[in-house]
C-alpha cells in the first residue's frame, strides 16, 4: 500500500530544511573561518626570545646652554667694532666690541656737521676713549644681536655666550628613582633624526615640576664629545639607560595590551585555531622590549598588529 503523498511531503520537508540550515551553518563557519585566517595573516607572529634586556627610560627634551651669559656694554652709546661672529668660540676677557660712548658719539658726529680742523677730532677721540666689551666667561657665541654703526645700551645685551650646549629634559616621578648621575644616556636630535649621540646624566633636579598635570624633574644630559650639528633650541628624544638584565623572556612592548590592570598577549589556542587572548605578567621594559615573567612559554607565538607591513620575527632586545 503506497504512503499518502502528503504524509511523505510531511516527512521530507523537515529533512529539506535541515540540510538547508546546516549547510547555512557550514556557510557561516566557513565564513568565519576564512575571516579569522584573514585577520590573523594581517597580524606579525613572534615568538618570545630571551637575551639582554637594556632597561632604558625615555623623555623628550630641548638643547640649551648650560650656563647662558649676556654680554652687555658697560656705556650706552655706538657700536664701532664687532670682533666676533656666531658660533665663535671666545676666550674669557677677549674683546668682543669697542664701544663709543654718548657723548663722544655726539661730538664726533657734530663735528661732522661743520668744518672742522683734523686736531678737534684728534682731541675729542683722545679725551673719549672707546670702550671695550670683553667676553664674561670661555664659550660659544650662540646668538649676535649687533652690527657695527648701531646703537647700542647697557640694558641690551650685544651677544649671548654659552659655556657648554647640554640637552634639558623631564623625567616622570616613576622613573626618576632609577635615572642616577653618570649614567650613559642616548639622544636623538629631531633635526637629525638618523644619527645617534651619546652623553651622560650631568645633573638630576633636586625640585618637582608639573607639565601636563604630571610631576616630573628635570635632567641635564652632557654629551661626549662635540657635536658640530648641535644648536641651542634643537628637540631631542632621550634615552636613559638605567641597568639591563641577563636571560630574560622579552616580547615586543606594543603586543601587549591592557585591560582592567591585566596585560594581555594574542595567542592561537591551536596550531590551526582562532586567536585567544592570554594573561601574563611583566616586568622591566625599554622603548621597545619588555619582560614577560609568566603566563609564556618559549614556544608560544604572539600575534599584534604593528600598524605597517609585516615584520620579521627576529626581535632584537638589546638596543
């Protein structure tokens, strides 16, 4: 006896419909799928390496002169001589200018005015000497302010020498506690973005100061050596190292990320599986590096997004 047409519709559409939502659902995780292996091919693996880990704080700050010394002319009156030029490097009590005061300017330029014998001129140049400007300590001449024929005053300076340019930078009240004095510091200037300079902690302020709502010191980095590129008002980025520590577990600062005080790494749950997140603990850090004291095995891959093309794995912590 042949099933009733209807009574084998009822029974095939139910099957219909669950082919149709399990292959939607194959679809979908298919799908997904190729959208994780996308997101994760976009992402730059590394794996965990242990070496040198060079601790180094970091700070930005201005070029200066150590010690910035106006020089300005005992008398009012007229530049007649300008013996030096910017970026000269003078000797303390060098004369720098001759000066003629006031009243001899006044009567050598009456004397202009009308005829007048060459002995009044001898006379009035022999009663009014000109006066000499002379260098008020050894250094560089950073800035020149006169020409010869201007008028010049004791209340304006004629040139401004510094001793020593040094580079002036802030550092956070959480580091401070390990910037010492003599430590190596490294600088990079903004102009000269390339070239590497090394220098020392001079001095470390023994008074806070706010900068954006933050409390912070100021430090003073000498750098070894001349530097022929280097100008008062130059920016530059500073690196202060302050220790390292041997055999230990670094990955690169930017694939850590934080949430609620935890620090998270990016992680497959399997060779071929999706990405997870994973809590591990830190430590020491640098401008690129920083330590992974749990939470990692050496054969972990971390995946993060360094916002360019894919870079190599190879990380290299001892900068």
């Amino acid at each position: 006896m042949k099933r009733p047409f209807y009574k084998t519709k009822k029974f095939i559409v139910p099957i219909i419909v669950m082919f149709i939502i399990g292959g939607g659902w194959l679809l979908v995780k298919s799908a997904r799928a190729k959208s994780e292996a996308k997101r994760i091919a976009e992402l730059s693996p590394v794996k965990p390496v242990r070496g040198v880990l060079v601790m180094k704080t970091q700070a930005a700050g201005n070029v200066e002169p150590e010690n910035r010394v106006l020089v300005t002319p005992s008398v009012s009156g007229r530049a007649e001589e300008v013996l030096f030029t910017e970026g000269q490097v003078v000797d303390k009590g060098q004369i720098m200018a001759w000066i003629s005061s006031s009243e001899r300017t006044a009567l050598l330029d009456s004397l202009k005015m009308k005829e007048s014998t060459p002995g009044e001129k001898k006379m009035v140049e022999e009663a009014y000497n000109l006066a000499p400007v002379v260098a008020p300590i050894a250094g560089m001449v950073v800035k020149r302010s006169v020409e010869p024929g201007q008028s010049v005053s004791a209340a304006k300076e004629l040139a401004v020498i510094s001793d020593r340019l040094i580079v002036k930078t802030f550092v956070d009240e959480t580091d401070i506690g390990s910037v010492k004095e003599g430590q190596r510091a490294d600088f990079y200037l903004d102009a000269f973005p390339k070239d590497r300079h090394e220098g020392r902690v001079l001095a470390i302020s023994h008074e806070s100061s706010l900068k954006d709502g933050v409390i912070v010191y100021e430090v003073k980095i000498l750098p070894v050596g001349s530097i022929a590129v280097m100008r008062s008002g130059m920016t530059a980025d500073v690196l202060v190292i302050t220790g390292s520590k041997s055999n230990v577990m670094t990955i690169p600062k930017k694939s850590v990320k934080y949430r609620d005080g935890d620090a998270l790494v990016s992680v497959k749950d399997s060779p071929a599986g999706k990405l997870t997140e994973k809590k591990i603990a830190v430590g020491a850090t640098n401008e690129s590096a920083i330590e992974v004291l749990s939470g990692l095995s050496d054969t972990d891959t971390v995946y993060y997004s360094t916002g360019i093309a894919k870079e190599s794995s190879g990380f290299n912590v001892s900068h």
